[in-house]
C-alpha cells in the first residue's frame, strides 16, 4: 500500500474513486466514478461499467481507495483537484525537490 500522503505524487492511474463536484455542497454524497484508466494535466479518466468518462480535476473533490492486500479494509483518502493539477511526472519531480531542498 501507498503512504497516503504521498498518493497525490503518484500515479493515479488504477486507483478507484469516488467524486463530487467542488460546487455543490460539503455535505452532498460522492458517487462512484470507477478506476482510473488514464491521466492528463487537467483530467482524469475513468472507466465504469463500460462507460469512460473524462473529469475536469479543478472542479472536483475526489476521494481515493487505497486498499491493501493484507487487510480487507479500504481507506478513504480525500483530495482536492487543485492539489493533483500536473503531469504525474512533474509531480514525482517536485516531489524529490523537497526532499532535497530539506537536506
């Protein structure tokens, strides 16, 4: 399993989620979107039941399953779009940056 707080510089792609637009309000329910089967800059892409669907990052709060082989409970990782908005690269790059600005 991913540390949760470094989820956000990874790779998204296969993760399960659950979304909900940042407009509406907080206590509105987060639906089921699928796995993610692909990542832009701005979007993400899921795949449910057959049906792909293409997700604006900003615009959303997305909620990750981080599930591990060892345990049968899931966990809920909860992240704002903003937070995500980048190439997966860039984000594993500014990553190692803070670590080595902090030596």
């Amino acid at each position: 399993m991913i540390d949760p707080k470094y989820v956000i510089y990874h790779d998204l792609i296969g993760f399960h989620v659950l979304s909900r637009p940042k407009s509406k309000k907080k206590n509105e329910k987060f639906l089921d979107i699928g796995i993610v089967i692909d990542e832009t800059r701005d979007m993400l892409i899921t795949e449910n039941e057959g049906v792909r669907k293409k997700y604006i990052k900003e615009n959303y709060v997305f909620r990750f399953k981080l599930s591990s082989f060892h345990e049968n409970n899931d966990k809920l990782l909860e992240v704002h779009g903003e937070n995500i908005i980048g190439l997966p690269v860039n984000r594993l790059r500014s990553l190692k940056k803070k670590r080595w600005f902090k030596r």
